[in-house]
C-alpha cells in the first residue's frame, strides 16, 4: 500500500503544475498586472508612474511566460510564472498584493471554516444515513413516500434560500441565534449552529436520496433475504449487513469530501460572516489578488487530490477485497 | 437498539440544552456581542470591505478613512456642524494664513494676483502637549534606548499581534514629524496616491523621490530590499521646521486647495519612531506594518485589527483637550445638536466594526438593536420610508415604533453619463462644422434622457437632477432659477421643467440626424454605451436607457464588459457614451470642474477627465477661478464657466445622490458631515436605553422549535410503532 500512496503523490506532481498552468493562464486572460496594481492603488489619481513601481516592486514588470531579454534559463525562470509558481511547491505562498502573508492567514482562516463544515458534515451524515436507512426500512409505506417527497421538495430549493430563510426564521423572528457573525473559544458554537443547521437542512434532500438508493439495492439482494430467513431481527439486518454493504458507495463521495472541510463554504461564509477560507478566496477574486487566488487554487487541488487517495485507502478498510497495488 | 432509550433520554437532552443555553451569560440569545460588552459605552457599526490600507500615505478609500480619521490628527479639520463646511484647527494651533513670493524670494501682498506667485508658503504651528497613543514603538529601556526598535530575528518571529509587544510609551507630537510623513508622500515603496498631485505643487518633492528611489535601489543591491530607509537623511527642500512645533511646506505657484488637503490623513503626522519600529526587516511578514496597525494622536486607536471579522477602535487615554462645539448652524440648538457643547470629547469609549459582506443580515442586526445605524438599500426602502404628501421622507410606520430616525443629506459627488469628446459621431473631430453637430447631437440626448424619472425609478428618489457638475453645498451651486441648465430645463411655475421631447427632436435634426437617421445616407444612427458586466438587476436600467433614447428613434447600443476592460477602454477613448462618478475630495468648486479641464484630459494626459473634454475659453476660465478665494468674483466665473459646459453638454449631468441613513433613538449628536470622517467623537450613545431595547426585542421565542418536533414525533410515532411490533414479531417467530 505504501508503493500505492506514493506512486499516487508522484502523480500528483504533473497535476498540480496543470492546475497552476491553467490557473495562471485564466487569471491573465482577465487581468493584467495593470488591472492589477489599480486595483491595489485606487481608481483616484492613479499615475502610471505609481503603476510601474507597484508592479516593479512586486515583480509583475516581468513577462508573463517567456522572457526574450534574458539569457539562457533566465528566459523561462525570470518570468512571473516561474518567480511565482516555484516557491509555491514549497509551501512559501509569499505574500498577497496587499502585503499580507498569505501562510498566516490560511492558518487562522481554517479553524473558522472548519468549525463550521466539521459539524454540519458529520452531524449531516449522520442524519442523512439514518432517514435513508428508515426509509429504506419502512419502503413503500407513508413513511417513504413522504420522506422522499421531502427530500425532493428540499432538492428543489436553492441554498441561498435556506441561508435566508435560515437567518430570517431562527435568527431575526425567532432570536435563537446571532444573525451572523463569529468569534472564537467556547462562545463560538453560538454563531456556528445556524451556518450548520443550514448545511445540514441544504444537503438533505440530494444526500438522503442518493443513501436511500443505496441500502434500498443492497435491501434486495440475497445475503440480506438469508439473514431475515435466519430468522435476524431487523435492525440487525440492517446496521451489521446493509449499512456495512452499502458503506463503499458512500465512501466515495464523503471521504473525498473531508479535505474540503477546511476550505469551508464560499457562499455561507460569506453571509454568516465566517471568516473562513471561502471568503478569503472570494474576496481575493474579487480584488484580483492573484497571489491568493493561486494560492487558493493550488491547496484546493492538493485536497481534492488527499481526497482521492483517502477514498481509495478507505476502500480497503470496509472491503476486505478490495487490495491497492 | 433498545428504542425506549431514545424517549428516554430525549427529554432531559432537551432540558439539559435549553438550561445550558439559558446559562451561557448573554443577554439575548441572539446577541452578537460578547456578554461583558453589555450595556458599555460602544458603538457597534459594520463594514462590508476590509480596508486595504489604513497607512496615511496610502489610504484613500471611502472604506478606510472611517477608521484612519478616528486615528490620525492632520493639522487641520472641518467644523462639525457649521455649513458651508469651514476649515478649524485640529492638531494645528490655527488655520495658517499662506503668504505668497515672487521669484526672487521677496515676499508678495496677499491680494497680489496668481499669475504673480512664485511660491506659497504655509507656515503651520502645532499646538503643545499633544501625545501619541500608547505603541511599542516608544517603549525605552532603563537606560533611555528604544526598547523594540533592534529587534533580533528571533524577537520577531516569536511576535505576530502588536500586543505581543508588552510594553508601550508614547510622546510629544512634534513638527518633525509632519516633516516625515510628507517625506513618506515620495517613498519608492509606498505608492501614494496623491504623490503625482503634489510633487506638482511641493517644491522639490519630485527630486526627492528620485533621490529616494535611489537610495532604495542601493539597498536592494546590497541584498537589503527590506532595510528602513531612513527618511532623515534626505533633506526635503520644501519643507522646513523651524522648530518643535512650527513648520513650513513651501509650493509651487498658488495652490489655495492645499489648505483642504492639510485636513486629510495624507498630512497627518507619522513620527520617525513608528517608521523605525515597522521598517525592521522581518516586520512586514508578519503585517506588523503602519498599514497594519496605524498610530495617531486622534480620539481612538486601533486596538483590533482583524479585518476578516471585527475592527475595534478604543478611546486613546492620551487624546487631548479637545471640546464638542459650541455654536452651528441655524436649528441645530433645536435640534439638540449643541446639548454637549463644551463638553470633553470624545463620548463613546469603544468603536466595534463588524465585517457583514451581505446587505440582509446586516439590516437585519440592525432592526434588532445590534447596529446603531444602517444605510437603507434599494431592496428594503419601501419597509424604511415613508414620503409625505408634499414629498418630504419620513420613517414607515415600523421604523417610528422603535423610534428609528431617519437623517438625509445630499452627498458631495455626482454621477453622470460621459460623452467621449474624442469620437467622431458625439465628439465631433476636428472641423468645426462636425463640432457643431456633435454638440447639437449631445444637448438632444441631455433633454431626452429624462434624470427625473431614473432618480423616481431606480433611486427611490434619493437623489437630485444635476443642473452641472457642482453639487449643493459647493461654492459656486446655484439653487433657483439662476440655477437651472437651460439647455435641458425651462423654469416654470417656480420649478424647473424639462423642455419638450419635440426640443430635442429639433436639436437632432439640426445635429444632421432628423427622426433619427442620418440625413446624408439615411442610416439610422446608432450610439454604444459602455458598461460594466452587469447582474440581470441592472437590466432594467439599461433598458430604461434604450427607451429613453427610442424617444428622440436614436438606437442605443449596449456594449457591456469587464471592470478592468472598460476602464481600458476609458484610457484609450474607445469608449463612446459611459457612466462616471466623483465624490469630492474637499468642498471646492475646483475639485469639480477640474474634471472637465483639458489638461486633466484621459487619453490625453492620464487625468481625470474621462470626457477628453476640451475648451480652450472654459480653461482659461478654469485656471482663473481656482486659485482665488470664494468671493462674487469667482462666483462669476464658475457661472460663466458652466454656461459654457451646458452649451457643450460633453456630460449628461446626471444627478447628485442623496444618502439617507437610519439610526436608532440611542444614538445621539448625529449630524450627517459628507466630507469629514473624524466624526464618532462628537457622537453619544445611550447604553442603558440601548440594553434596554434590545432586550425588548429579541426575546428568544420556542415555541416554534417545539412545535416543529411534536411534528416531526407524531409523524415518526405509526413508523416507530410498527418497528417495535415488527421487531417483537421476529423476536417471538
């Protein structure tokens, strides 16, 4: 298994100089390092004198790709995608245009994100599978035929309209919780529980359904008629075979999940008032920060990449069969 | 599973819960703010950017003066309620008088005419004992030496919040230390950006950023990119002190506009101790910058800079004897505005800015007593306003029942549709004849594009028609019927009447264009509106737009793109017909006009006249008039320089906004000021009403929880049951 994993992190070297690539080509296909430095500097009196020494100092004077004054290597290494790239592989992230260190503030932008996606994913799989379980149970009855017409009811709805609602029902009419907002230590859980209970509620639709399908397939099969025939009870049935079974094709979308936590939600964070990694990366958009954007990007790709490799490993530990070579 | 287990445990997890909730010590379930902040002297408002610079050389934003004017004193400040705005001493001891030189050195009478002026002189005197903030930066050791400013590499990095430095001093504010921020203005690696502006006007300031951009280059050769640069050590020509607390900034010609700019953060003093603290190499990695953590002699500090969720500014325990005002204009005594005349300053002891991105949460926070005022967006100011029978603004019936005022002032700025004068079909080129056409062309669209029924539209009324680019409350604004573009408007009835849509049907067959169609190749014209991308909201304005066109069967192109691609166009003058705006820097006439002043010219010259507009008599006019003092004189030259405007009409004046925010009954001395941000100290809050209200309102209601699971358990309760008989039936099988 250890060859596997690193076999897998050798891959993901080629992948994740792509991803940098095409990051940096999209990104520069909208803005320029002009764009850039007026958006640094200000729309008011802006010389181009002040332009110059803005992208001078930071090094956005260069090339972007192919330097033709340089000589030898220094055509592809004096360049802004070589000087930005590189250090990058490293984890030196350098600092944003507006001087900030970038490093820093990922470090104290994931705990927020994470203090919000960590309950609302687990408490929301736990929901999730146990009405996908009942429903699976009671097929066919009241039970299901209302329980899936929740689910697509909820399916239906955007999740900006929880976000609202969410904040208008429990926040503004009921006064449960703070609106929005956020702060640290054991006051937290305060402005955490309503971004969480909109997850959870945003997500149950499509998540419940898809589980639902899943145990209703395994339901059927023979293993499951031999252990009633054996004479089981049900619930035996069906957290020690069904759930068990039926664990592989949830794995593969939660686990690959997981690494995400820490980058948080974009549009949640950003009207709970999270300071997270997800508005950290919207707000860099929006200011044509490409040093965060690549940045963000780059960690976004690595996860997803941890994700996969999480999933494949987990496969292992609920599947005996399955052997990573 | 045992499934009496789950009914079991259910009711007392649920007591449990609502016991841990009603124990957790805040007031109100949904307050946002800590528990010890209750009933304190604070004043909670929000922002929805972070700031991107809070050093004064840098910060220019709207967003960011709200903080830096709390925290930095420049020498001068606006008066809080006097109208028109009037220039008061802040840190200085008195608004300087400039005195004027010739060429030669020798000193000119104060009436001697601009054109005679060498030099200026604005010699500024400071007034004594005013302290700095407690900041490490003037922490000393047993021995007298600067505790923090030789800090070792692993001083630093063990460092990350200022507060990591345990030890403070502060100082006595001297002029050097104006001396040093205008140094600062011409530092390689700060880009201000008023440097272009006043290395125009500040002798030797252009060759002193040339001597700094050296010094610089040397340092990053040696391999030190990131060592302070000693700003003492380069003599400023046009600045002298004369001693501790007089100094002299000496400008080019005459420049009566500088005194506004001495009101401004750009000219607020930085000491030499603050520079030498955040200059040492390793600093800036860890945002221990000025940009980061400003340090002034104003009312607050920043004690909290943590820009992703919360600002807190706290009252500086060294601020000077500064007192509320004790006279303003007529009906402010009414108004209760001089109850604190006199009085120590400032009121409120904490500042908290809160970071709220989205417009529904924020307003909400504030219907629950949790923002002490709000602005009022489009979407909620049918809930927020009210207007009477004669089209006055007042509160709806729900603000006034808890109390919430309503305050409107009409903002210094103007926003206008822009013709770009270098393109052949609006602009006209080069013959005369085709210049005539334009302009005919320009003055149909001025009647036809009716501002009256966009501000009623799309504004919710809150703005004014533009009659030019001067708005109220400006030297130099007319009200009236002197007041009125007679261009686009007739005075009737005591009001001002757009002319007939037939006025501008005439004008654009004059222009060569009758119905619409060019009269040479009978093609229809066509013009193209340049705009930014927009959402589907602004759709409907820009459809608004074409119809306002359709009405004189002109076709109106929209061609919409990026934010950096349109200000490109703009740059280069491939834009035709676009959407600008202005807020003015200071309360001058010249800060208006000078945007259509040929010189300023975009294309041209990289200014700020996006028009290109250029008008050799309208300059001349221009350069006379800004270098004189308000007077009738000048006023006669701005009315002849408008004239001239109107006739050539190279904007669409567009409309002056009007900015109505709300505030709640506990928030007192509140006086709209739209060119001064130093405000919160003349400001008061009521903490104990405050706590009061909001206790009233956001009584935590259960009801609705409680209800939802008795559903959801009468909906489980037949499922739960089958499962148990189901499970006894296998049990007994």
């Amino acid at each position: 298994m250890i060859a596997y994993i690193l076999r897998r992190l050798l891959y993901a070297i080629p992948i994740l100089i792509g991803v940098n690539v095409v990051t940096f080509g999209l990104f520069f296909l909208v803005n320029t390092p002009d764009d850039m430095a007026r958006m640094q500097l200000g729309v008011k009196r802006v010389t181009p004198e002040a332009i110059a020494g803005w992208k001078q100092e930071r090094g956005y004077d260069k090339p972007l790709l192919y330097n033709d004054k340089a000589a030898g290597s220094a055509r592809l290494t004096d360049t802004i995608f070589f000087e930005k790239s590189l250090r990058m592989f490293v984890f030196d992230f350098g600092r944003a245009d507006d001087g900030r260190d970038i490093a820093r503030e990922i470090r104290l932008r994931m705990g927020p994100s994470l203090a919000v996606a960590l309950p609302s994913f687990i408490v929301g799989l736990l929901i999730y599978i146990t009405c996908a379980l009942a429903f699976a149970f009671f097929r066919a009855s009241y039970v299901d035929f209302w329980g899936v017409v929740a689910c697509v009811i909820a399916m239906s709805v955007s999740s900006m309209f929880y976000i609202i609602g969410g904040q208008y029902l429990i926040g503004k009419l009921w006064h449960l919780v703070p609106i929005s907002g956020y702060t640290g230590g054991p006051d937290a859980w305060r402005f955490i529980v309503l971004p969480a209970a909109v997850g959870v509620i945003s997500s149950f639709g499509a998540s419940t359904r898809m589980y639902r399908t899943f145990f209703l397939e395994e339901i059927s099969k023979d293993y499951v008629r031999t252990a009633r025939a054996k004479g089981l009870a049900e619930s035996a049935v069906l957290f020690r075979h069904v759930l068990k079974n039926a664990m592989i094709p949830i794995l593969t979308g939660v686990v690959v999940a997981i690494p995400f936590l820490f980058i948080g939600g974009l549009i949640t964070e950003s009207f709970f008032g999270i300071p997270g990694l997800g508005s950290y990366t919207i707000d860099a958009i929006n200011s044509q920060d490409f040093v965060v954007v690549r940045s963000m990007v780059f960690i976004g790709s690595l996860l997803y990449i941890a994700g996969l490799l999480l999933t494949d490993i987990s496969y292992t530990l609920v599947d005996p069969r399955v052997r990573l070579s | 599973m045992n499934p009496h287990v789950t009914p079991r445990l259910f009711a007392p997890g649920l007591a449990v819960a609502l016991l841990v909730l009603a124990g957790c010590g805040v007031a109100n379930w949904n307050d946002p703010y800590p528990a010890s902040q209750s009933g304190q002297n604070i004043l909670y408002s929000s922002f929805s950017e972070r700031p991107k610079h809070l050093d004064p050389v840098q910060s220019y934003s709207s967003n960011e003066i709200v903080f830096t004017a709390q925290i930095y004193e420049p020498p001068l400040q606006y008066h809080y309620l006097k109208r028109p705005y009037t220039l008061i001493p802040g840190v200085a001891a008195a608004v300087p008088e400039p005195y004027f030189l010739d060429a030669n050195g020798y000193r000119l009478p104060a009436s001697a005419p601009a054109r005679a002026v060498a030099y200026t002189v604005y010699e500024i005197r400071i007034k004594h004992g005013v302290m700095y903030q407690p900041h490490p930066a003037f922490a000393r050791d047993a021995a007298g030496a600067y505790r923090y400013h030789a800090l070792t590499e692993s001083e630093i990095a063990s460092r990350n919040v200022l507060a990591d430095f345990s030890e403070t001093g502060t100082r006595e504010l001297k002029a050097q230390d104006f001396e040093y921020e205008i140094k600062r203005l011409a530092h390689p690696r700060l880009h201000s950006p008023i440097f272009g502006l006043m290395a125009d006007y500040i002798v030797g300031l252009k060759e002193y950023a040339d001597t700094l951009k050296q010094a610089n280059e040397a340092l990053i050769k040696r391999g030190e990119r990131d060592a302070w640069l000693d700003l003492r050590k380069y003599p400023l020509s046009g600045v002298e002190v004369v001693d501790d607390y007089t100094y002299r900034i000496r400008l080019k010609g005459s420049y009566p506009q500088f005194q506004y700019w001495l009101a401004m953060p750009f000219f607020a003093p930085v000491p030499v101790e603050v520079d030498r603290f955040y200059g040492q190499p390793g600093m800036a990695k860890k945002n221990l910058t000025l940009d980061w953590y400003p340090v002034g002699t104003g009312a607050y500090m920043l004690t909290e800079n943590d820009p992703n969720r919360q600002m807190v500014l706290e009252r500086n325990p060294n601020f000077h004897g500064e007192t509320y005002p004790t006279e303003g204009e007529a009906g402010d005594a009414e108004r209760g505005l001089l109850a604190d005349a006199g009085k120590a300053l400032p009121f409120i002891d904490k500042l908290v800015f809160t970071l709220e991105k989205e417009g529904i949460p924020r307003w909400n926070k504030f219907l629950q007593g949790y923002y002490d005022n709000s602005g009022i967006s489009s979407d909620t100011f049918d809930q927020a306003v009210r207007f009477g029978i004669e089209g006055e603004a007042g509160v709806s019936d729900s603000m006034r029942e808890k109390n919430i005022q309503l305050s409107t002032s009409v903002a210094v700025a103007t926003y206008y549709m822009g013709f770009n004068m270098l393109d052949p079909v609006v602009g006209g080129g080069a013959d005369p004849a085709s210049r005539e056409r334009a302009r005919k062309l320009r003055q149909a669209i001025s009647i036809a594009i009716d501002y009256e029924e966009f501000i009623s539209i799309f504004q919710n009324g809150r703005g004014i028609p533009a009659q030019s680019p001067i708005p109220p409350g400006i030297f130099g604004f007319r009200d009236g019927a002197a007041g009125i573009n007679p261009v686009v408007y007739d005075w009737v009835n005591g009001v001002p009447r757009r002319k007939p849509i037939e006025a501008a049907k005439k004008l654009l067959a004059e222009a060569g264009y009758p119905n619409g169609l060019d009269a040479k190749s009978g093609a229809p014209l066509v013009l193209y509106y340049d705009v930014t991308a927009r959402g589907a909201e602004a759709k409907s304005i820009l459809e608004w737009y074409q119809k306002q066109f359709e009405k004189i069967n002109i076709q109106l192109q929209v061609r919409p793109t990026d934010y950096n691609r349109f200000q490109d166009k703009i740059r280069k003058g491939n834009a035709q017909i676009f959407d600008w705006g202005w807020h003015a820097d200071y309360p001058d006439p010249e800060n208006f006009l000078f945007l259509l002043h040929g010189a300023q010219g975009k294309v041209k010259s990289a200014g700020e006249n996006a028009a290109n507009y250029a008008n050799p008599e309208f300059d001349r006019l221009f350069e006379e008039m800004k270098n004189m003092p308000n007077s009738a004189a000048r006023q006669q030259l701005i009315d002849r320089a408008i004239a001239i405007l109107r006739e050539d009409a190279p904007w669409l004046w567009g409309y002056h906004p009007k900015d109505y925010v709300l505030y709640h009954a506990w928030y007192r001395n509140l006086k709209p000021n739209k060119i001064a941000y130093n405000t919160v100290k003349y400001q008061r809050i009521d903490a104990a009403l405050r706590a009061e209200r909001r206790q009233a309102w956001n009584t935590p209601q259960w009801w609705p929880l409680l209800l939802m699971l008795t559903l959801l358990a009468a909906f489980a309760a037949p499922a739960v049951l089958t499962w148990r008989r189901h499970e006894r039936a296998t049990a007994a099988a």
